[in-house]
C-alpha cells in the first residue's frame, strides 16, 4: 500500500496566499490613513500655536497703543476687509519713558503661491517675521464702517481675522485667528 505524502496542495497555498494579501492590505491602509491623521494634527497644531503668538504679539501692542495708522486707509481693500500694511502707534517696549513708536504689521509678499494659485505672506510685526503662513490678513469692516469719517482715527477697538494656511502633501490646512483688540491709551 501506497502512503500518501503530507503537504499542501496548490488551492491551498492560493488561499492562504490570498488572505494574506488581503490582511496586509487592510493593515497597510490603516497605517497610511493613521498617518494623514496624525500628520494634518501636527500642522494644525502648528498653527494654532502660531495663531497664539500671532494673537497675544498684536494684543499686547494694541492694548499699549495710543493711536492707529493708515488714517486714510489707502493700504486697506473695502472689498475684501484684506489690510497689507498697518501702524499702530504704542508705547510697547518703549526705552524712553512716555514715547511711543509706530509697530508696523505687514503683509509681505513672498512670491510663493499654494497648490490653487492663491498667494503665500509673511507677517511681520515690526519689521521681524512672525509667520510665513499667513493667507490673508484682514481687519473688521464694521467697525470702520460705523465710523463717519471712514478713517482709522477714532477708534478705539479694531478686531483682526487672520487666516494661516499650510499645505503638507496633498491635505491643506486652514486656521483662522479672530480676535480684538482695545485700545487702552487712546
């Protein structure tokens, strides 16, 4: 008699072949999916930390300023409420006791355009680069609005919409800063 000789056949190894294939496939898409996950929090986390800075710097200059420039608003699009260039005259880390000084907050054009063609600004208060990842910058259209004179001269709040933008692979992250600021020394 004949002993049969213990192995696999070929359907077998093509079943287990298959489901392999199959759980690596659905492992390796977990993975890679964790990955754009974890990825996009890290870039909004980022920016949102940059917002942070970005808040507390202009508050800190607002709550210390004494007046506001432009006062004919020639840097300021009434269509779009976008601002590139705004001074804020404060007494904000003034060395002389009593003076105050104008902080620029700047939009600056880096040359650089995301994915869709939109442009990619600096900000920089005060002549030093606070963030790269600025998309727009724009300040509260009521406020001036309410205002007859249509100027920045008398008023004593202005609030700000900061939009930060990151792209990172093929996701892309938005955070928008809105926040206000009163002017204490007016």
């Amino acid at each position: 008699m004949e002993k049969k000789k213990s192995g696999f056949t070929l359907i077998e190894m093509i079943i287990t072949i298959a489901l392999t294939v199959i759980i690596l496939g659905i492992a390796s898409s977990m993975f890679i999916a964790g990955n754009k996950v974890f990825s996009n929090s890290d870039v909004k986390t980022t920016l949102q930390m940059e917002g942070q800075a970005i808040q507390e710097k202009i508050s800190d200059i607002g709550m210390q300023a004494t007046g506001i420039e432009p006062e004919d608003l020639s840097k300021w699009n009434s269509n779009t409420n976008e601002i590139d260039e705004i001074s804020i005259n404060s007494y904000y880390k003034t060395t002389e006791a009593g003076a105050s000084y104008d902080l620029k907050i700047e939009k600056i054009d880096l040359g650089k355009t995301y994915k869709d063609g939109s442009k990619i600004y600096e900000l920089r208060i005060g002549g030093t680069p606070i963030s790269s990842n600025v998309q727009n910058l724009q300040i509260d259209s009521s406020v001036i609005n309410a205002n007859k004179e249509n100027t920045l001269k008398n008023i004593n709040s202005i609030e700000f919409t900061i939009v930060l933008r990151k792209e990172k692979g093929y996701d892309d992250v938005e955070q928008t800063i809105k926040f206000r600021v009163a002017f204490r020394n007016k």
